[in-house]
C-alpha cells in the first residue's frame, strides 16, 4: 500500500492480515447492537500498519545492528584505503549505493533483495565472485530472499606477492606437551620458550573460509583462547591474508584501548593492508580474561576476535 501526500511519496508499507478476523460491534438508531464489517476493515487496517512500522524497516545503517530482525549486510574488501568495488542493493522500488567496508540495511523479512558489484579498477582488481550464505556464484549479480540477518561479499582480484603467501588455517586440537624442553610448540600457531618466559604466537587474519573472512588463525567468536603466565613476553607475528584491512590488539571485551603498552597492531583503526605482516611485543603483567580483537570498525562486532588469559601460573595452552 502506498500512501501520498502533500510531502511527496511516503514509504510502502505491508499489510498484515487481519481485517476480517474480527468484526465491530456498534449500536444503531433503534438501539440493537450489531456488527459492522466496515469498521472491521479500518481496525484491522489500523493493526496491520501499527505491526508493519513496529517490526523491520528500510534504514539505511553504517554497521550491523543486532536488534535488526532481518537485514543485509555487505563486506566490500578494500586496499590500503581504497575500496576495491562498490554495491547497489535494491529492495523493492528502493536502491541503496553501498561504498564503505561494512554496509548494513534493515530490511522487511521475506524481501527479496538484488545486489549488483561493480570493480572500482576493472583491469586491476576485477570483480571475481560473490561470497553468500553457505554458496558462491560467479555472476556479478545475485538476488537473495531476505529471512534473517544475510552477510554477503563480493569477491576482488588482489595480486599477491610470495612473501603474503601462507597456508590457509586449518583448525586442529593439539594436546598440550607432557615433555618441556627449551623450545615448545603448542600447534602451528603458538610456541614458548620456558627458560626465556617468551611466547611466540603467529597470527593470521583473514581466513576466507570462516566468518567471511573475520578470523583469526581460522577461529571467530572466542573459540580459540591462548594462556600466558603473568609477567612473560609475547611477541604476536601478525599477517593479514584477507581481503580487507585488519588489525589486532589486546582489550577487555568492551574496550578499544590496549589492556598492555604495546599490545596492538599499527593505527588499528585503519587496519594493516591486506598482505601485510607486522610484529608487535608486550609484556603480560596483569592477570584476567582478554580478547584479542580487530579494532577495525563493526569487524569485532561480528565476531573477530579470540580469548586470551593471563594466569597466574602454569605454562602456556592453548584450547580450541
């Protein structure tokens, strides 16, 4: 149903069944009670629009909102700075150009949504796929029915040099060592030297197979958690193998600002470039529960991050 008035058009809206479904009772001149079908139309009207405007809408937002029913959210991969594409959704009669990393749209459950890619440098970086729920589809466009909270991305060529190439993270369960000698590895990403109290951990952002890519060493959401004794060293080998800027530090699970001096990647709110490694070292000198996170903007939100623990003793693990 569309409404217009003096303003212009007002948004369509959709209408819940309901009239029908209970009839008005009114009194006439003689003083009987009867029902009225006409009055039914009109409250039911009345109810399937209060409904409509409660529930999910079309606002455009800069980053998912969990209390979003049903949404679409896109990923645009980007490098350095630049956005390597740009997007148009459109939802109905309405479009919506998406030109940030992280896009979020609220959108009515059940609708249909049309998402088209276009390469900001076609002969660079040209468009290659797009990255949809458990599938993937070559075409540039692709057409979604909206049921929930939908995370997409469109895929982009980035040329890739030998030194940021690296095995893509296969999660494994490695049992902690019964024998300590001077150098332990953990698994492939984390290892200790008891002597030094020194910890190494190599960690990779960016795994394209999980979490669309917001990961670290192939886990999301906390399902990796590494323990370090207090007062140890920590040197973090940090390689971005995404396709969007990424970063890293040690926060609490509300912060934003290192738990340790030291303890985050450059300019984490800028994220490092895709193919980049960088190294940061800090000393664990407080006891807690922390997460290692991307400060990048809405990336922590959607789950990239993993747990660290500083104990009080003992020897570094690592639980997956």
């Amino acid at each position: 149903m569309q409404r217009t008035g003096r303003g212009g058009s007002a948004p369509s809206f959709t209408l819940i069944g309901m009239q029908g479904a209970v009839r008005a009772l009114v009194r006439t001149r003689t003083g009987r009670r009867q029902w009225n079908p006409r009055r039914t139309l009109g409250w039911g009207l009345g109810l399937g629009l209060a409904a409509t405007l409660a529930g999910c809408g079309g606002t455009p937002l800069s980053s998912a909102d969990p209390g979003v029913g049903c949404s679409v959210t896109v990923l645009i991969p980007s490098s350095g700075r630049t956005l390597l594409g740009s997007v148009v959704a459109t939802v109905g009669r309405r479009s919506y150009q998406f030109a940030r990393n992280i896009n979020t749209i609220a959108v009515s459950c059940g609708d249909q949504a049309t998402l088209a890619a276009t390469a900001s440098d076609p002969s660079l970086h040209p468009f290659t796929h797009w990255t949809l729920p458990g599938a993937t589809s070559p075409s540039r466009m692709v057409t979604v029915t909206v049921d929930g909270p939908v995370s997409l991305q469109p895929g982009f060529l980035i040329p890739r040099t030998a030194a940021a190439s690296s095995p893509t993270p296969t999660p494994k369960v490695t049992p902690t060592p019964s024998i300590t000698p001077a150098s332990v590895t953990l698994d492939q990403w984390v290892s200790y030297d008891e002597a030094s109290k020194t910890v190494t951990w190599r960690l990779i952002a960016g795994a394209p197979a999980v979490n669309l890519g917001l990961n670290f060493d192939g886990y999301d959401k906390g399902a990796m958690t590494v323990t370090v004794p207090v007062g140890w060293k920590v040197t973090v080998d940090f390689s971005n193998q995404g396709s969007i800027n990424h970063s890293a530090a040690v926060v609490t699970a509300t912060g934003t600002t290192p738990v340790f001096p030291g303890a985050e990647t450059p300019t984490p709110l800028d994220g490092t470039a895709p193919g980049q490694t960088v190294s940061f070292t800090f000393v664990a000198n407080q006891s807690g529960s922390y997460r290692v996170s991307c400060l990048v903007p809405g990336h922590a939100a959607k789950g990239m991050w993993v747990g660290l623990v500083i104990a009080s003793g003992g020897l570094p693990t690592v639980q997956l």
